[in-house]
C-alpha cells in the first residue's frame, strides 16, 4: 500500500548470487558500461576467482580442462 501511495515501483523478489560461468572471455570496458549492477558483481566475482587460481598456478578454461603452470604441486 505504501509503493502505491508514493507511486514507487514494485518490489523486486530478492535476487540470490549464482555461481559465476566462465564460458564467455572477459568483458570490455564497452560492454561493462552497459552492464546492470548485478551483471558487474558477477564480472568481479569472475574475475577475483580467476586471479586466485593464477596465484595459486593453475587456470579453468570454458569447458573444464585444467591447465597447470609451474612445478607447484596443488592440493
């Protein structure tokens, strides 16, 4: 009754984050402009994953094959 009173929009259901696929390659700075707010939480979240893997010396392609760098032994 309140939204309606002060003409507010509907209520939008509550959104819950998903887990990020890396089956695109990562955005550029055109598409990340025309990108909503939740849509650029996940390119972060993306992205922070995909840095944690290189630190840790590993990298997940698009359809799950693993590639290792160095001699690192990974648990």
């Amino acid at each position: 009754m309140y939204r309606d009173a002060n003409q507010l929009p509907p209520r939008q259901g509550r959104r819950s984050i998903c887990a990020p696929s890396f089956k695109k390659a990562p955005a550029e700075l055109d598409e990340l402009k025309a990108m909503t707010k939740e849509e650029l939480i996940q390119e972060l979240i993306k992205a922070k994953i995909t840095e944690a893997r290189l630190k840790k010396g590993y990298e997940v392609k698009g359809d799950g094959t693993v590639i290792l760098y160095g001699n690192k032994i990974i648990k």
